[in-house]
C-alpha cells in the first residue's frame, strides 16, 4: 500500500481543495458560525464526524446496492437521506450531552443536512473512483480542512470584532472582505502537492 497516495489525498483535501476557502461550498455555517470560537469548533467537530460518517456509509450503497442493481439515478436522493439521518443523530447527541453547544449551533445544526460541502465530498469520492480507504482519508481531510478554515476564520472575526473599522465597513461588509482574503491565501498551495514527493 502506498503510503504517498493517503498523504496527498489528506493534504490535497485540507489545503488545496478545501472546501469552504477554494471551493465556496458550505459557506451558510462558516460565516454563521464563526463568530466565536466555541461555536466554530463544535460546528467543524460535527462536519468531521457527518463527513466521515457519510463516506463510509454512502460508499458501500453506491458500490454493492445502486451500482449492482443499476439504481445509479437514486443516488441524489439516497446520499441525502444518509445526510439527513447522521445530522439528526448527531443533533439528538448534542442536546442531550452538550445542551450549551447546541445552544450555540442553533439553526446551523440542522443546516448541515444540506451542507453542500458533507455532499459534494461524497460525490467526489466516488466520482473518483476512489477505494473505501481513499475515500475515508478524503473525508477526513476533507473535514479537517473545514475545521482549519472556521478555525482560522474564527480568530480573525474575533479580533475584527475589537476594532473600530470605518462605518462602511463594519458588520457583513468587513466580515466578507476578511473571508476573501483568507480564501486568497489558500491559493497559495497550488502546486504543493504536486510536488511533494519528487
């Protein structure tokens, strides 16, 4: 087993294909929820875990079930119905065992069911044409890569909310402009990958 395929694959998806600052999908809970730490960290645990999750569940349907059975044109509807129901268990386990981090979450907790991001990274893994432990690594950096932008997204947001910008600035504006330049600064890993291991 070739060890370099799993670290590009996990650094490729956390740096240079990240979802959130390269690719703008599931952006609704990284500008809503970022505006503490608390609330970022939580909202990125949770993805992780639907992320991987997802990808070991939706992995196998599309292989042995709609692939078998030529169902491929289900697996819209199957993918989200996965989707749906591993955010609900991970919503019921939040407000029974961390009721406060629910309370922060809110309305973006069960947003996640149509987070394009948990979606579009099981799509790709089996667009292409990934194993079941290339898609696990997927996903997890995947995740990762969602964690390290709300993450950082978080910090900045808390340190803009103590300034005092001009007034045309303040609010969504500001905010916007911040999550703009930290996606350009992602761009900055084009290439890595690609060179590596060479």
């Amino acid at each position: 087993m070739d060890y370099k395929i799993f670290i590009t694959l996990m650094f490729g998806a956390i740096l240079v294909n990240n979802y959130i600052l390269r690719q703008f999908l599931g952006v609704c809970p990284f500008l809503g929820v970022s505006k503490d730490m608390k609330g970022a960290v939580g909202m990125s645990a949770a993805i992780i875990f639907v992320m991987l999750l997802a990808t070991a569940v939706t992995w196998p349907i599309q292989k042995y079930l709609l692939e078998k059975n030529n169902l491929g044109f289900l697996q819209t509807i199957v993918f989200i119905l996965v989707i749906a129901t591993l955010v609900q268990i991970v919503e019921i386990a939040l407000k029974k065992f961390i009721p406060s981090l629910y309370k922060i979450l809110g309305i973006y907790l069960p947003l996640m069911t149509t987070n394009c991001a948990i979606f579009a990274v099981t799509l790709v893994n089996i667009k292409n044409d990934y194993s079941y432990l290339e898609a696990l690594v997927n996903a997890l950096g995947s995740g990762i890569g969602v964690f390290l932008g709300m993450v950082i997204f978080s910090s900045i947001r808390e340190h803009t909310e103590n300034t005092d910008p001009p007034k045309a600035f303040k609010g969504l504006p500001l905010t916007l402009i911040s999550a703009a330049i930290l996606s350009f600064s992602f761009f900055g890993f084009n290439g890595v990958m690609e060179n590596l291991f060479r």
